[in-house]
C-alpha cells in the first residue's frame, strides 16, 4: 500500500489524475514522488504536496484535507483508493473498475462518466455525481455509487445504466434527461426530479414534488426492487421491499420528451 | 455374477448415459405454493427428449435466503439434446407455464455456465414494446408488464453440458414390493442437488428398447426382456429372474457425473427392501452413449 499525506495545501485546486492504482502500481516510492501534477498551468511533483510513504501496490491511501485535489481515481480500472478526509473534484470520473472510499465530503462531479466500479463516500458531495460532462451524450455507464450524506444538482444527469444511491436529500434536477440505470434517493429531492427522463428508474423513500409531465400508474413492490434491496443490502444500505411495509407509487414519465422512465415513491403501509 | 445388499442381488453391470445439454431455472414467487405452482407446469409433459423434446424436473426447493429476488423459489433442471433446442424449449415453457403463472418471476441458475441462451430477450417482445430492463451486476432482466404488475426474467440462460439416461431397474417380488422399493429410491435420490428424475412421480414403468422388433417406424418400444406378462413367449428372450413379477426403473439426469453416482449410490441403498430380488441396470452394450456407471463400483463392492 502507498500512503500520501497532504502536507502542503494548495492556493488553487491541484489535478492529480496520477492519484490511481493503475499508475502506482509496480512503482518505486521515489518513482511516485516524481509522478507529475498540475497547479493551475504549472507542472509540479506529487511530493511537493504530499509525502509518499511505501511502495505502489493496488492500494492508495490519502490522508489529509484533499479537498482541492482534483481527478483522485480518474479512470481508474482495479485496486482501491482510501481518502481519509475530504476529496476534491471529479473523484473517480470515467473510472472503470476497482473502489474508492471516502471517508468526508466529495465535490462535484464525483463518478462522472463511469463505467465500473464501486465510489462509496461517506458525507456529502456536490452536484452532478454520476453525471455526463456538459456536450457528452451519457453520463455513468455502470458501476455503484454510494453517497452517504446529500448531494447538489444534477445528479445522475444523462446516466445510462449503473446504481446511484444518496442517502441524504438531493437538489434540483436529479436524474435529469436520465437515459437509464437506477437513482436511488434516501433523503428525498427539491425542485424538477427526473425532468426530460427518457428512461430509467428513479425510487425515492421519501414524497417528493412531482412534476405534471409524470402521470400516476400504480401502487405496487416491483420483483427488480428486491434485486435492488439484495445489492445495495450488502453495500450496507437497506432498500424497502417487503409488502407487508408497504408499496412503491409508480409515476410514469417524462412524457414532454416523451419518455419511458420511472418514478417509485416509497409509500408505507398505512399512508 | 452378482453381490448382494441387505439380501438384494446387485448386477455386476452398468447403467449406460449419454451427453445431454442442461440449464437450470430459478423460478420464485409470493408464495413457495405459486412457485411450485408455476414448476409443475413447466416441468409437465418433459419426461423424455424422444417424444416430448426435452426432460425437466423440480431440482430442490429454495429458501428465499437463496433466490435472487429474496422470495420462496424452486429449482427446475432441463435437459436437451443440444443447446438449440434446449433453448426453444426454455423460451416456451418459461413464456407459457411461468410468465402466466401468478407474482411468479423467473432467472438463470447456471450464471457462470460458459454457453448462454436468450430466454428473457426473446419473451420480452410479450411486453409489446412496454416492456423495460435493469442491468444489475452484469445481468440483463426484463420487465415485462403483465396484468398482476410485472414478469420479470433473466436476459439469458446459462447451458452447460450435462448426462441424461442413468438409470436403475429394480425387480420385484410382485407390483407393490416394486413400487414401494422404488418410491424408497426416488425419495431418497431427491436429496441429491444437480439431478432430476423426469418421470412421473420419479419412476417409470414402461421402460423401452431402440427401436422395434416388428415395427419399422418406431424409434423405441417395450423393454419386453423386462415384462413379465410376455415371459415364455417363444419371440421374447427375458431378462426376468424366476421369482420376479414386476419391474420399475428410475431414470436419471444430471449436471454432471458426480450428481448422477450420488443418486444412483442412495437410490440403489434406499430400494433394497424385503421382497426386491434384483436390482440392475439398462444399456445397450456402450452404443448408446459413452457414460457407464457400473453399479458395484457405486457401491464399493
């Protein structure tokens, strides 16, 4: 394992897309200390700002506040990245396999055009996790990320396919022009949930304001929820899906595109 | 030549099997009655690729702690002759005994078996194009919107290779020594995960030979060396020790050679009863397929 701790804080957001198993691996610690990052238009060294401790292996460990480190984990295809702190953003976008923990907050952009892997962070994070970048046609292509506490706008913009779950609440436009996958909103939502949604599967535990372009279907526990609840029970989140505490209320939508996606507002027994 | 078992003679020889294709289904619904519901159907009129195209049977009931979707399930194994007509048949038993079956929804239990069938792919066409799909853990399942919510079912289905045909004959002192030797058996080869017995109740009273004697067209007829009705006859060579009035065979399939020993190993234990005066083996001398399960070696004799 390698262990990076931030000792000096950047003045502006530091890219260190080399923060990543797949270029870590097989290197020596002085091959690490030289690998090169981007303040602002300025090539520096990774230990201008880190200490690196041991060998490069499959696995990363960051300590500090990475708060404006940027790219930790980007496109990262196996092994796993620990940040014991905060991480800045675009943590794991276009990542395709492999974890990442974080154990504070993430900006945005987190798991943007993923397409593999498992992002689990513990706090909160900005807006568009999960999402396409602006001109791209997809956001997230596979793959699971867990958020802990609340996120910004736009989450799961364009996503495809791949599994979304926010603990916490969400602001506006989640799920927005979604074209597949599953979002999963612990916390409820604001304003414009799954506004121009194609396709793809919105599940909210909590009532969540509705656009007019949804139209009311059904009240029922979907067999795939259960899938869904067994998957993301092992992740340690628990997804109702027992009849007995109630049902799901299915909303079809958005029919302005028109599109073929979903809305499952958790309903429990009694209300 | 033989050995005994609890005063049964065991023949020394060998129960003959051939290659099959198999895929096995996982089917769940509300409750374990609508799964079984739903296993009964799909299984019927499965007992032998001769006339029906394919053999099925229920595999083992399943605990929800063990189906994907966390409800009661059953275990179906189907056996073919090869992958593409196994996977006709899968389409349209699933399509016809499953997907009508009430909160039933249905998924492969071969994941990681290296061939793969489209099953859900095809049925989903049903959903006339209402129909939706999840990609979880890279596995496909469709949606298909039916009167009670949704059908949901597997992409595809995994095929793996498989032997059908393993059997035992057990011959009896008369019908009912026979019969209940035989239930003996079955109960006993039902514990064994990986193989179904695709007969009535497990047992199968009218054993046949290939081809026919006096009919061109048949491709299988009576195993008359083993009926005792014909014994005597001038034109039939029996196989019947004296003392024997009635024969039931159990027929077996398996995922593999291990599950198909296990079975015959109990089944041969279990029908040595008071009253059985042999238990043996059909083959047709190696012709008919390359697998030989010799009893006595079952049996460490």
């Amino acid at each position: 394992m390698i262990t990076l701790t931030l000792v000096e804080q950047p003045a502006v957001p530091l890219e260190a897309e080399v923060v990543r198993p797949d270029v870590v691996a097989g290197l020596s610690a002085e091959a690490i200390r030289a690998l090169p990052v981007f303040l602002g238009r300025r090539q520096r060294r990774l230990d201008d700002f880190f200490r690196v401790e041991g060998d490069g292996g499959d696995e990363i460990e960051v300590r500090g506040d990475a708060g404006r480190v940027k790219w930790i984990g980007r496109g990262m295809t196996r092994g796993r990245i620990v940040v014991r702190g905060n991480a800045g953003m675009h943590l794991g976008a276009h990542m395709a396999g492999g974890a990442i923990e974080v154990l504070g907050d993430a900006s945005d952009w987190v798991g943007a055009e993923m397409s593999g892997g498992l992002i689990r962070v513990q706090g909160s994070v900005g807006g568009q996790a999960g999402a396409a970048y602006r001109g791209s046609a997809s956001g997230m292509r596979d793959g699971t990320i867990l958020i802990g506490g609340s996120a910004g706008l736009e989450v799961g913009m364009r996503m495809k396919r791949g599994t979304i779950v926010v603990a916490g609440r969400v602001r506006d436009f989640a799920g927005l022009q979604m074209k597949g996958g599953t979002l999963v909103l612990g916390g409820g939502a604001e304003l414009r949930t799954g506004a121009w949604m194609l396709r793809g599967t919105i599940i909210s535990l909590h009532p969540i304001p509705l656009l007019p372009t949804f139209a009311y279907a059904c009240r029922y526990v979907p067999t795939f929820v259960r899938l869904y609840a067994r998957h993301l029970q092992a992740l340690g989140f628990g997804l109702p899906a027992d009849e007995a505490d109630g049902a799901y209320r299915r909303y079809t939508g958005d029919s302005s595109v028109p599109g073929r996606g979903e809305i499952l507002v958790w309903s429990p027994r009694g209300d | 030549m033989g050995t005994e078992r609890r005063g049964v003679r065991i023949a020394d020889t060998f129960a003959e099997a051939f290659d099959m294709r198999a895929a096995r289904v996982v089917i769940t619904a509300a409750t374990p009655a609508w799964a079984r519901t739903a296993a009964l159907s799909m299984t019927g009129f499965a007992t032998s690729v001769i006339g029906c195209k394919v053999e099925a049977g229920i595999e083992t009931e399943l605990s929800p702690a063990d189906t994907p979707d966390g409800r009661p399930g059953i275990s179906v194994l189907l056996f073919g002759v090869n992958t593409e007509q196994l996977g006709k048949q899968l389409v349209d038993r699933i399509g016809q005994s499953v997907l009508t079956c009430a909160t039933t929804a249905c998924f492969d239990g071969l994941p990681s078996a290296p061939g793969r069938v489209a099953v859900g792919g095809l049925l989903r066409h049903f959903g006339d194009r209402l129909q939706s799909s999840k990609f979880l853990e890279g596995r496909r399942y469709w949606r298909i919107p039916v009167m009670d919510g949704e059908f949901l079912v597997e992409e595809t289905f995994g095929v793996q290779d498989a032997i059908g045909g393993g059997n035992l004959l057990i011959l009896g002192r008369d019908a009912e020594v026979a019969l209940a030797a035989a239930e003996a058996a079955v109960d006993a080869m039902r514990q064994v995960r990986g193989l179904i017995l695709p007969f009535p109740g497990g047992i199968v009273r009218a054993g046949s030979k290939v081809g026919a004697e006096r009919y061109q067209h048949m491709t299988a007829s009576t195993n008359d060396p083993y009926c005792p009705t014909v014994r005597g006859r001038h034109d039939v060579t029996t196989a019947l020790p004296e003392g024997v009035n009635a024969v039931l065979e159990i027929v077996v399939d398996g995922l593999d050679r291990a599950a198909i020993e296990q079975g015959l190993r109990v089944g041969i234990d279990a029908a040595c009863r008071p009253g059985v005066v042999e238990i043996t083996a059909g083959n047709y001398g190696g012709r008919l397929g390359r697998h030989q399960f010799r009893l006595h070696g079952l049996l460490d004799v």
